[in-house]
C-alpha cells in the first residue's frame, strides 16, 4: 500500500509568533508553516500573504488587532498557491494585488492546485468550507508598482524566476525591510514544484542586491540583522542547487525519476533533513528538477491524480 504524503500526518496546530521587523512591520510565523507579512502604514494597513483559510487568516487579523486598529485596505499575495491565497476574503481589502503573471496562473492551474494541495495538507485546510471560491487579484502590474499607504511608500516588483514564474516581493524602503514570500525560506525546504532551478540563483542575488536589514520569508523565522539575512539566502540557494545539480546529473544520463530521488537524497538530507516540510517537499521537487534539466521549462500542472501517481511511481 503507498504511503501517504509526509504533510498528511503533520496535524498538530503550530505555535504562532509575531514579530516586529521593523518600525510598522511584523511577520507572522508559526513553526514552517506559510508565514504572512503586516505593513503598518500612516492611515492602514497591508497584508502580504493570505494563508491558506479565512480561519487562518483571522489568526492573523487578531495579531494585526494587537497593535494596530487601522483598517485593513492592501492584500499583496506574491504568488498563486491556494496555502497563500484562499484565506483572501477574511481581510475585507479595498484591493487585492498580483503580478500580471501569477494572475494568469491563477486562471491557468489554480483550481488543480487547490484540489492538489488539500489534499497534501489538511491541517491546513480545516475550515475550508468557508473559502468562496478562487481568489483573483483587483489590481495587476507587470514589472514594478508602488503604493502609498499615506506618505508610507511600498514597492512591489518582480525579481526574476524562483519558486514560480510569477513570483513578487515587497520591499519597505523606508525601513530596508523586505517580505520575499517563497523564493526566501529558513531552515524549511523550498517547495519547488512550480520552481525554475535555473533562475532561482539569480532572484536571490536580486534580492541581496537591495542588502535588506530583515526578511520575512515565506516560511520559517523571521530574519532580523543583515547577517541572519545573508545566511537565509545562501542557504536557499545551496538548497536550491543541491536539489538540481543531482537530478540533472542522472537525467543527463538517461536516469529514472526513481534515480533522481536517490541522488538528491543522497545529496541534500545530511544538510536538510531536519529542515521544516523537508520530506513532503522532496517528491515534488525532485520531479520538478528532473523535468527542468530535460527540457521542460513551464512546470507541469500539478494535480491531485498526478501527486498520487508521482507518489506511486517513487513508492514502487
């Protein structure tokens, strides 16, 4: 009988923290699961990241309540991935805000990626009943945006290709404090399914470009001090590489998928094994990585069928 997914038994509730990463920005984490970023300007407030549920996203709201009562007007949600965007309709925003690309996603695969991912992680699901439906940006841009919550000036821009090809960051400039959502994790494996290998590097060095004094990435604790900084993105991009260079090597060759699981392994658990998602992430990622170094660069759509049968395959 296959094994369930690693994410399948992880159903204890995490422990929330919140933490000011700056004057007026905080991150809200919980022990790997998907982090949410609060951009306290002169008159509201922004959200970066929706969670998974309207349940979780009232957690959320009850720590923005903590230290603010201004109204909640900007929700950024940096990619497509439903664990980020169907808590949406508990903040009540004025607007809602993606790339023009990862809008197109959500168009293109969002409903095969919610059905995949709830049934990856139920935890995180509870309370899915009270999703309405996909979430849809209000506002696009291609490129680079500004918005100014009063003479607070927020930037979101795209850097390059990484954890999707939509990919947006948000950057505080005020304060030199950036919300990366999934293309920066710490000590919690990068889910790269929907990832281009290739770009990645590169994102991260786009990302150092701008020498943040903190992050919060898309999972794990927030990164304050610019060392803390810079050993999250060269650990995200040794992760990265790790995960690539094995699978591509047995590709090259004319290696199975089945080889390719072994040789990341082999690779990345003495360095990640106790990394937060690390097992559940690893069957995706290297599917993902064993189809980029064949060719394929727009990554297949994933399904819930076709989580299974790649499950299946690796199980055999």
């Amino acid at each position: 009988m296959t094994k369930a997914f690693a994410s399948a038994a992880d159903m204890a509730e995490k422990t929330v923290s919140f933490t000011e990463i700056g004057p007026g920005l905080y991150a809200f984490t919980a022990e790997g699961d998907p982090n949410t970023g609060v951009i306290v300007g002169d008159d509201s407030v922004m959200i970066v990241e929706a969670q998974a549920t309207p349940r979780l996203a009232r957690k959320v709201i009850d720590c923005v309540r903590s230290v603010t009562d201004k109204p909640i007007t900007h929700l950024v949600l940096t990619h497509y991935h439903a664990v980020r965007v169907l808590g949406a309709s508990a903040y009540g925003a004025r607007e809602i805000i993606m790339s023009d690309k990862a809008a197109a996603m959500v168009e293109e695969r969002g409903l095969e990626d919610w059905q995949s991912e709830f049934e990856r992680f139920p935890r995180l699901f509870r309370g899915h009943e009270e999703i309405p439906g996909l979430t849809r940006p209000t506002m696009t841009f291609s490129g680079r945006m500004s918005v100014y919550l009063g003479k607070r000036r927020i930037e979101i821009f795209t850097p390059g290709r990484a954890h999707t090809a939509g990919d947006a960051v948000v950057w505080v400039p005020d304060s030199e404090v950036m919300f990366t959502g999934d293309i920066v994790e710490y000590r919690s494996a990068c889910y790269c399914g929907d990832g281009h290998f290739g770009d990645w590097p590169a994102t991260l060095q786009a990302i150092a470009a701008y020498a943040p004094k903190a992050i919060a990435p898309g999972r794990g604790d927030a990164l304050i001090g610019e060392e803390m900084v810079a050993r999250a993105l060269a650990s995200t991009e040794d992760f990265i590489r790790s995960t690539y260079g094995p699978a591509a090597r047995v590709a090259a060759r004319g290696g199975s998928l089945k080889e390719a699981f072994a040789a990341v392994r082999a690779e990345c658990d003495p360095k990640f094994a106790d990394y937060a998602i690390y097992e559940h992430c690893l069957p995706f990622n290297v599917a993902r990585a064993y189809d980029e170094a064949r060719g394929i660069d727009t990554p297949r759509i994933w399904t819930a069928a076709r989580d299974r049968e790649m499950w299946a395959q690796l199980q055999e």
